[in-house]
C-alpha cells in the first residue's frame, strides 16, 4: 500500500559546494535582478541553499536581450565590486550566457563570440512555442565549431513531450546535453514538466542541474523543495556530476 506519508528530504541539503551554472542575477541586463542591490539578495538567499559559487547566464535573445560580452562583462565587474566592497569574498562567479537559437546565434556562432559556460560548453535555449525550423543547422553548426551544446531546461518544452521521448533522444545523439532545472523536480513550471524531468532522470538523459533563479520567489520555493528517496536517488547523481564538472 502506497505511503501518504514517506519520509522527505530536501533539496537543499544537496547542494553545498554546488555551483550553479543557469542563473539570472547579473544586474540590470535581462528579465533577472533589477540592480545591483537584488543581485546582492538573490546571492544573501542562494547562501542559505548552500550555493555560493555561480556562473552567471543572462539572456541572449535578439529581439529583447541584445547582450553581448561587453554588456555581460560590465555587469559582472559591477556585481563583483559590491560583493567585494561588502566583504563577500567567499562568493565566486563568473559568467556565461544562455543563448536563443536563433538567426541572430548563427551569426554569433559564426564570429566565434559565445560566452561559454566552459571550455566549449555553451548554454542554448529555444523558444516555448516552437523549436527553431533550423534547429538541425544550428547543432551542425555548434559541433563542426567543436562546441557542445547545453539545451536548457528540456522538460519544459512541451513540444517534445511524447510517451516515447524520441525528440529527446534524437537531440541527444546530435551531441546535445541537457540541464534540468531544479524547480521542475518538484512541480514549479506544472505537472507535465515535473512528469518529463523525472522521466529524462530515469533514462538518464539529464546531465546537469541549474536553478534558473530570476527572482526571490525562486529561492523560496527551492528553499523549502522536498523529495521523495526515490526522487533524490535520481537527481544525486547529477548534482555531483555538475559539483564536479563545474566547480571553480
């Protein structure tokens, strides 16, 4: 008989030592922390998770978020020179971004100007509506670049959602590896997304973990973010795949 009542545990007390690699908290530059003064509360925040080392992903989107490594860059500078005037020295970041798979990507890529998270690793998104028409080029494009694509949050795209998760495995064999956000495990972005993240962990398709943080109430839900053992048993071995992957 099922129990109503099994033991949970949470999230948080996984993640010391953790670095996120899929946050929003750079300053004034996209949908994330407003100024300074909220990136400096997001990190008092992620400090109670455990979390005090970060790679900063702001948007790159043509149309709303024109960031390039300059507009990044200053905003890092800025962030890193309150944290120091504050005396966090124990805070470590550094940033990336997280890039819409777009025209306007092809031409970045094309450049060699990508920000990427390491190495050759390079954060990409898609829009929730529809996935790009060239989105074959574009992974073409990335691996004879020898970049390795970092899809984003893939349970969240709900045009891949099938029983058999045949997209998903097709993005894998172009050489795409995946970041789950830890708002999916439990339940954040609805029920179906929460369903996929679970099923890309038991096939073992989820490399990486990310928060995704844009603002506190992110936090807070993480913060008190319970899972089952079963649930935990899954995402353990990711968490230490992206401790040790990422650390810095």
């Amino acid at each position: 008989m099922f129990n109503f009542f099994q033991k949970k545990y949470f999230l948080r007390d996984q993640l010391e030592d953790f670095t996120d690699i899929h946050n929003h908290i750079l300053p004034g530059i996209d949908d994330g922390a407003a100024d300074v003064k909220a990136s400096m509360e997001l990190i008092e925040s992620f400090k109670k998770i455990g979390i005090s080392s970060f790679i900063a992903t702001p948007h790159v989107m043509n149309d709303y978020y024109a960031n390039t490594p300059e507009s990044i860059g200053n905003a890092l500078n800025l962030l890193k020179a309150e944290l120091n005037s504050a005396d966090k020295t124990k805070v470590k970041i550094k940033a990336a971004a997280e890039y819409m798979m777009d025209q306007a990507f092809l031409e970045l890529m094309e450049k060699e100007d990508l920000l990427c998270l390491k190495e050759k690793m390079v954060l990409v998104e898609m829009s929730y509506f529809q996935p790009p028409i060239n989105l074959n080029e574009i992974l073409f494009q990335l691996q004879t670049r020898q970049y390795r694509p970092v899809l984003a949050h893939p349970e969240r795209y709900a045009f891949f959602h099938s029983k058999s998760l045949n997209r998903y495995s097709d993005l894998k064999g172009r050489g795409c590896l995946f970041q789950l956000n830890a708002l999916s495990l439990v339940g954040h972005y609805g029920k179906n997304m929460q369903e996929i993240a679970y099923r890309l962990l038991e096939e073992d398709m989820i490399d990486f973990l990310g928060t995704d943080t844009h603002q506190m109430r992110h936090l807070e839900k993480l913060s008190g973010a319970q899972l089952s053992k079963k649930q935990l048993e899954l995402v353990l071995p990711v968490i230490q795949r992206t401790r040790e992957t990422f650390s810095f």
